[in-house]
C-alpha cells in the first residue's frame, strides 16, 4: 500500500526528516510514537502533501503511485486521509456542505454521480450513529467553536465519511476523555477492512488498548530508531524515552 | 439549492470575465460630448415634455458648478466628459408588444446573458426589463403585472403614460442638487425602470432590471424609480454587465425608492459590470447613488447589494428613516480582485420614533483590490429610541489588497443605541490546505470559505439569484491565490 524509502525533508532549509523507511500493506496498523519534536506530524505532512515541507530526498510510493508527484487534493481521492492534530476551523461553512463537497469530489473521482440531498443527509446519520458523534455538531460550521475533544471526534467522523484506504491519524487521542477516546477508536475499528490501513501517530500506549496496532515504531530526531510489536508501547509508557535515546546515541558512537 | 451548490463548485473552469462579449446591433448614436444641446437632443430622441426638459437644464446648468468629489478612498484617472458618449440606443424601435419584434441580435444578446426575453422561457415569477445601452428593449409580464395595478415598465414610458406619478417621485429622494454623479445623471439619464405598487397589493413576483452596456464609449445613465404605496410589497433585483474594453466606461445611475405607510421593498443588487484586466486596464466607474425613503409610518427598506464587477465602485444605498417604527436594512458583499477600487457602504438617517437599522458589510479583498466600507449613522434630534446595528468585516486572500473601514456616528439623541463591530481575517492557508486533504481543490476551497463568509448577505437574496451570486463570487476570486 505504502512505501516510503529514505525519505528526507526540510522546513525552511531546516532538516527535520532525515532518512525514513517504512512499509505499510494493507490491512495494517502502525502506531508511530516518538518524543515532542521529533518529527511524527512532519511525516504526516508530507504524506498529504502539504507545501511547506520540501522533501529534498527518497521516494513515496502509493499504491504503486508516485505520491511526491500528486497533488494534495488528489492524495485525498486516491483514499488518503489526514486526521489533524489541531484540526482547522472555517467559519460560515457548515460541516454538511463542506462533506458534501468533499465526498462529490471524491465520487466524481471514481467516475459516479454526485449523491441526491436526501441520500446524502442519510449518509450523513449513518456514519455519525457509526462513530457515536453528536448529532448537532454536523450543523454548525466546520470545527467553529468546537471543544478540543470535540474536534479530534469530528475527524474520525469525516474519516467515515470519506472511506478512505490509508488514514493517518495525528494523535487524535490526544485531549479526549474515556468515553470520547473509547468511541475514536471503536471509530476505526469498525472501519477496519482487510484492504485498508491506519497510521495512527499517538503519545499514549492507552489508544493502543483499543487499536490493536501490527507495528509500532519509534521516530526520534528524524529517523525510526525501533520497530517492534505493540508490547514495544508498553515499555516505552513503562520507561520513556530515555533508554531509546542512550540506544540511539551508543549507535552513532559505535 | 444543494444540487445547484454542487453545480457551482464544479461548473466554473475557467477565470475569464464571461459577459465580455460585444454584439453587433445597429445603434443609434450621437456624436460623443456633453453640453446643453447634447441634453436637448437626448431629451429630443426621448419625445418628452417640456417639464422634463427643464428639469434637465436646470440639473445641467447646476452640474456645470460642480466639481468631482475626492473624499472618497480611491485613486480614479480624469474623466473627459467630451469623449463618452451619452446617448446609443438599438434602431428602429417599434413598440414592442411581440418578441418577434426585437432584433435577433438583440435577443441573442440577452439569451447569451442567460436573461431569455422570452416569457414562456423565463424563470418562473420572475418579470425582467432589459436596458441595454441607452434605452429599455423589453419588459416582461407587463400585462399580468397589470392586472393587479402594478405598473412595470421603462422610465421612458412611464413619463408618457404616467407624467403625475413620475412628477411626484422623481427627485423626491435624490434631488437634483445631491452630488456631482446624481446631478450628471438628472441632465442625461437614459433609462431604467419605473414601479409603482398600489394600495394593499403584494406584488407576486420578482421585479428585476437587466442593464447591459454595449456600445464603445458610451456612458450608462440609468434611473429608476420604484414606488410602495401602503401596506403594499415588492421585491425587486437589478443585474449588470458590460462587453470587456481597454478603456474605462462611466455608469452614473439613481435610484430612488418610497416606501409608503406599513409598505416594504427589497431592492437587490448583483452588480458584475466589466472589471478591468488582471493588469488594471480598462472597466466600468460605477457611480451610484441609491436611496430610499421610508415614508410612511411602519414602513421598510431593505438593500442587498453583491458587488463583484467594475474598476471603481463609488456606492452607498442608504435609508432616510422619516416615518415612525421604520426599518432600514442594507447587506453587502464587495469584492475587488486584481487592481479593482471599491468605496462603499450606507448611510442611514433617523428622523421618526422607534426607526431601526441594520448593517451588514462584507469586504472581500485579493489580489491588488482596494476595499473600504464607509458608513454613516446619523440619529436626528427628534428620533428617540433610535436603534442601529453594524458589522463591517473584510476578509483578505493575499497580502497586497487592503481593506478600510470608515464608520461615522453622529447622534443627537440620548436614547439611540448604536452598536458597531469590526472584525477583520485572512483566508489561511490551513483553511486550504484543510479543503485540498478532504479532497476539495483550492478553487473551490476558495469559493466554499468566501461563501460561507458572505453567507448572511447571500441568503438576504432571493432564492433565484442566490445561486447565481455565489458563483460569481467563485468566479471573480478565481487565481487570487497561488
Ligand atoms: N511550519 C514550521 N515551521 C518551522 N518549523 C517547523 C514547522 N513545523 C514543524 N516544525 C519543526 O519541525 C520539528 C518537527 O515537528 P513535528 O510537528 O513534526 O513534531 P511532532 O513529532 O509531531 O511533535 P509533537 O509530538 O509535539 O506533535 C519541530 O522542531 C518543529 O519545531
Ligand atoms: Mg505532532
């Protein structure tokens, strides 16, 4: 599905990813988790396509695509999802139009008809009953005035919206309470299918409770210094980061 | 409306001024210049009578005393008044009950314009007048309209049919003296239409006016007059456009409305004249002056105004709150891309008890535009309880537009209340990048944040031409950002 091979990037001239290789098939989920800074959402970035980032090395390739090559825009009909760290606001556009743009775009792309309002609108309670989201979020404008929690719960419901194959999520477990992290993550289990797959980037093994990852990987300064199975987020909540980083430093010692 | 929305996002493909177009009619000319035989000829053409004649002269001798206004945010390039011409009008004009009647080239003009002259062709509940250039050429559903005693016509035929009416009215709002662009026009109007709602009657259909300018060097002086007699009720839209041209064109129109006791009007505007190039040559000077007078006691008038053509817009649609318990409302949306000038806002005067006012102003700013709202409030002595609301936002895509804003108060009672907000915000580039990931490309992006941004104006329009105003705000955005 995905392979990412030696990729390097800079923000401003600045390095920040320094040579990362990954491979994702379908049907799995990687949890990537790292220290603050180290370059998690920078990879996501790059991922969707975001400008500001220039990768200044290694390849990207997406169901056999050239992802470097492709627009943000068509990353995201080709079944690339983001779900943000700090989602966006856009105020006086509502959540059903600004949907309803994004899933006709996404229909256009695969060659069908734009969906009728009243499929559209069942569309719409169908996926939120799915992933438990209150009702009357859906009516206001995107993310305007919407709590932290609130925020991070509408981009698991975009996320079921758009079906897509590889979604990225950004630590959207982050500020949520109990009840709204269990119902995130039931969120992507339910959406869970054979042929598609999760990289969900987080700080707290918790998640990983409910999201069974494959692999997790450890991204420090620009690089994934380990890759292991998910006992790996046990010991790291259990000892931090520290030792990674001594492992890290030894190696560039010897 | 939700299917039309997705229409709108993914019709438009093109950034180009769509109405540039120039057609070919055999016009009536005469030779470019201004002075007062020039206003003794047009009145000529026109057949009018000796009262409209004076009133002519006398705003023309009054005019010739005059200098142009400067205190207005805009750089504007001198007008030679000896080089427009102020008067081209189609040939042969019959009287023209039949369709078949108008010059095909005429009729291909309008259908292209998406305005079928056509009744049976026509959206459904809506009557249209068609000026183009000089003269009115068509107006639908007259006789259904009259009917129910609604007069809807040219002004030209309203100053033969109805000479008392238009006696009345005509300057009552807007008098001759006003500025030095409603003194231009009050010698050389054209035309433009002319309403009156009787008594009691709800007027049960859309009214609009479709000003078309085409020929070269030719000055577009419209006038209209719409008048609400009591407890009666008209909506009424009016649309421009105009041929793309390197070199500017001058439009100095007025429009005067009354609203009699408990009567309301809604005057909207979708004004799309010719903008200039993306370098800044050419396009229209739209110099309006509007104005509305709420007469009677209870009465209402409400402006909504979506303004995305023309090179400089210098336009304030205001309310004169006369009778006690009056309403006046004004909603805008003003866009300037490239190198396009827009100074404009409202001016609302309470003079009776209980008067209220609303503003809403959305400025809209990319490229190299220059957007200032300027509005006045002004409460008389002897309105009490006066209530006046304002929200001025500007919204800017870029970093070389700007955006003004210019209220002015002055209240001389103690019991007014007067509220203004200001906000000021940028299209962000997460805002985009946000839309691109979903999948939206940053054109619509673009109209979809703008949309939602001019939303509260948008839905003050009717139905029919809400649609048709978003897309031109997509459309007049398109390639101000990347
Ligand atoms: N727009 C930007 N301009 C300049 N530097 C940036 C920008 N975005 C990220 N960086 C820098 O890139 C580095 C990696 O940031 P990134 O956001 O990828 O970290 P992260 O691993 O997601 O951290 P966190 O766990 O705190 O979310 C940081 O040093 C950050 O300051
Ligand atoms: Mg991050």
């Amino acid at each position: 599905m995905l392979i990412i091979n030696n990729l390097k990037a800079s923000i401003e001239g600045k390095s920040i990813l320094k040579g990362i290789s990954l491979e994702v098939k379908p049907g799995e989920i990687h949890a990537i988790m790292g220290p603050n800074g180290s370059g998690k959402s920078t990879l996501a970035a790059v991922l969707a396509g975001r400008e500001f980032v220039e990768v200044t090395e290694g390849t990207v390739s997406y169901l056999g695509k050239n992802l470097l090559e492709m627009a943000a825009e068509d990353r995201a009909k080709e079944g690339i999802f983001l779900g943000f760290q700090y989602p966006i606001e856009i105020p006086g556009v509502s959540m059903v139009n600004f949907m309803k743009t994004a899933v006709n775009e996404h229909r256009k792309h695969k060659g069908l008809e734009p969906l009728s309002a009243s499929d559209f609108l069942k569309m719409m309670r169908d996926k939120k009953e799915l992933v438990e989201i209150d009702s009357k979020l859906a009516n206001r404008s995107v993310n305007e005035g919407f709590s932290g929690g609130e925020k991070k719960k509408n981009e698991i419901f975009q996320m079921a919206m758009l079906e897509p194959k590889l979604a990225i999520l950004d630590e959207t477990d982050s500020g949520l309470d109990i009840d709204a992290l269990r119902i995130v993550a039931n969120g992507v289990n339910k959406l869970k299918r054979p042929d598609n797959s999760f990289i969900v980037i987080t700080h707290y093994q918790r998640l990983l409770d409910y999201i069974i990852p494959d692999v997790v990987h450890v991204l420090y300064d620009g690089r994934i210094v380990k890759t292991a199975g998910k006992e790996l987020a046990i010991e790291l909540e259990e000892k931090g980061y520290d030792w990674i980083k001594k492992e890290v430093e030894n190696n560039v010692i010897a | 409306m939700e299917k039309d929305q997705d229409k709108i996002l993914s019709d438009v493909t093109t950034g180009e001024y769509k109405y540039g177009f120039y057609s070919d009619i055999e016009m009536d000319r005469i030779p470019k210049g201004l002075s007062e035989e020039v206003v003794r000829i047009i009145s000529a053409k026109k057949k009018e009578p000796e009262w409209l004649l004076d009133f002519r002269l006398k705003s023309y001798r009054h005019w010739l005393t005059m200098k142009m206004p400067t205190w207005a945010n805009l750089k504007i390039a001198p007008i030679n008044y000896q080089e427009i011409i102020f008067y081209a009008a189609p040939k042969e004009r019959k009287n023209l009950n039949n369709v078949d009647d108008i010059d095909p080239e005429l009729k291909k003009t309008f259908d292209k314009l998406g305005i079928p002259l056509e009744e049976q062709k026509h959206l459904a509940g809506v009557a249209v007048d068609a000026v183009i250039d000089s003269v009115s050429v068509k107006t639908t559903f007259k006789e259904t309209l009259a009917e129910m005693g609604i007069i809807f016509c040219s002004f030209s035929d309203a100053v033969k049919e109805y000479p008392d009416l238009v006696k009345r009215y005509m300057g009552s709002v807007v008098p001759y003296t006003d500025n030095f662009f409603a003194t231009l026009n009050s010698a050389v109007f054209s035309d433009g239409s002319f309403c009156y709602i009787p008594k009691g009657v709800r007027c049960p259909m859309e009214l609009s006016t479709y000003f078309r300018i085409n020929s070269a060097n030719t000055g577009q002086f419209e006038r209209t007059l719409l008048i609400a007699d009591e407890e009666s009720y008209v909506s009424y839209l009016e649309g421009c456009t105009a041929p793309s041209r390197d070199e500017n064109q001058l439009h100095a129109a007025i429009v005067e409305i009354v609203a009699e006791k408990n009567a309301e009007v809604k005057y909207s505007t979708v004004q799309n004249w010719y903008p200039g190039d993306k370098e800044g040559k050419g396009g229209v000077f739209n110099f309006v002056t509007k104005r509305g007078m709420c007469k009677g006691e209870n009465s209402k008038i409400s402006w909504t105004q979506i303004e995305t053509g023309s090179a400089i817009t210098w336009k304030y649609p205001s309310c004169i709150l006369r009778g006690d318990n009056s309403t006046g409302e004004f909603y805008s949306v003003a866009v300037t891309n490239n190198y396009q000038q827009a100074d404009t806002g409202t001016k609302m005067t309470h003079i009776g008890k209980n008067t209220k006012s609303t503003i809403v102003s959305k400025g809209i700013s990319a490229g190299h535009g220059q957007n200032s709202y300027r509005g006045l409030v002004k409460v008389l002595k002897n309105a009490s309880n006066a209530r006046n609301y304002s929200q001025c936002d500007s919204l800017l895509l870029g970093d070389k537009c700007g955006a003004h804003t210019f209220p002015y108060l002055e209240v001389d009672n103690q019991t007014a209340i007067v509220e203004h907000e200001a906000t000021t915000s940028k299209i962000g580039e997460d805002q985009i990048f946000y839309c691109n990931q979903r999948g939206i490309s940053t054109e619509d992006a673009i109209g979809l944040i703008v949309n939602g941004y001019a939303r509260e104006v948008i839905n003050k329009l009717p139905m029919e031409f809400a649609v048709e105003a978003q897309k031109l705000l997509q459309i007049s955005l398109e390639g101000s950002v990347g």
